[in-house]
C-alpha cells in the first residue's frame, strides 16, 4: 500500500517542496483515470487500468465537463448537416 510507505513520504516532501497542501496521493490516479476516460478509453479499459471488477466503481472516473458535451453535441449534429446539404444542395433548407 502506497500510504505510509515510502511513496507517500516522497509525496509528502514534494508537496511541501511545491507549497502545495490538501492533496492525497490517490488524487494521481484519480487523475489519471479522469483523463483516460475523457480522452476516449471505453468503460472496460478504465476498469482494466483501475483493477476494478465491476462498472460502478470505474463509472467514477466518467466525469462530464461542459466543453466535452458541447464536442460531442457538435460531432453529433455534423452527419445531420451533411445529410441536409445532399439533400438541399443551396443550404437554403427549402
């Protein structure tokens, strides 16, 4: 286990190096996870990279941001376009 051991006296000192308090060394695979699942990593990759055995507890790191749902909303709605504009070659939409 990381806590106690000599990790988490590293960490300690590097977060006293960097003047940084209220961090825990999990907070890095939290991270870490969150960053995997927003760059595209499918539900069971998280759970291959985490040890986790069921869904639940990767579906943690399944965080949304704003600017995530607005790039999916947005590559959603292009095949729409594209469709309208074959359909209606002027974009006119009449």
């Amino acid at each position: 286990m990381v806590e106690g051991g000599v990790a988490c006296c590293t960490w300690s000192k590097a977060l006293t190096r960097a003047k940084l308090s209220g961090f825990h060394f999990h907070d890095l695979r939290h991270t870490g996870n969150t960053f995997a699942s927003q760059s595209g990593a499918t539900l069971r990759e998280l759970m291959n990279r985490t040890g986790h055995s069921t869904t639940r507890a990767a579906l943690i790191y399944q965080h949304t941001a704003m600017e995530w749902d607005r790039a999916i909303a947005d590559a959603l709605g292009k095949p729409a376009e594209e469709a309208l504009k074959k359909q209606d070659p002027s974009g006119t939409g009449t």
